[in-house]
C-alpha cells in the first residue's frame, strides 16, 4: 500500500503526541480512524439507497 508523501506527513502531524511513549495520542487516532469509518458508512447508505 502507498500513501502519498504529503498526506502521511499530515496524519503523522495529526497524531503525533511527545507524551506518549509510541509517539502518538491514541485518544486521538481512534477518533480519527472512527471518524472516518462513519463517513464511509453514511456514504455507503446513500449509495444503496440509490
């Protein structure tokens, strides 16, 4: 899988935590990841609607 440079960097910035000892908020990312899971199935729905 390839991710685009410029939108890695974007991610990265997003989760990113110092206070972390893996370098990420996981709070964070998770709500991201859910987010974005929500998103997809919404648009999922008016899909099958159609």
């Amino acid at each position: 899988m390839e991710i685009d440079p410029a939108l890695y960097d974007e991610i990265a910035a997003l989760i990113h935590s110092d206070q972390s000892p893996v370098g990420i908020d996981a709070k964070k990312t998770h709500i991201l990841i859910i987010a974005k899971l929500m998103e997809i199935e919404q648009r999922l729905a008016r899909l099958e609607a159609k």
